[in-house]
C-alpha cells in the first residue's frame, strides 16, 4: 500500500463521518418532535370539538 493512501483513507472516513453526524442527529431528533411521537407508535385520535358550527 502507498504510504500516503492511508492517511489519506482516514482523512476522508472523518470528514464522511464528520459529515453524517449532523445530519443523523437532525433526523432522528427532528422527525419525532415534527409528528409529535416517535414512527411506529399508534397514533391517538384527538376528537375534543368544544362547539359545532350549525
């Protein structure tokens, strides 16, 4: 193995890495707060009308 690619395979591994943690975080932090529950859980039904416009 060339004695630069080494080197040069860790220094492109963090910035991929350095890269993907933000935008793992964003995601798995953001997409439970947006829907208001993680994915998968049932989902409750909110049915309290305190009046009906008729």
């Amino acid at each position: 193995m060339d004695k630069f690619l080494l080197p040069f395979i860790r220094q492109f591994a963090f910035v991929v890495i350095a890269a993907l943690i933000p935008v793992v975080l964003v995601t798995f932090l953001a997409i439970p707060y947006i829907l208001g529950a993680n994915p998968g859980e049932p989902v409750q039904a909110e049915a309290s009308v305190t009046r009906h416009m008729t």
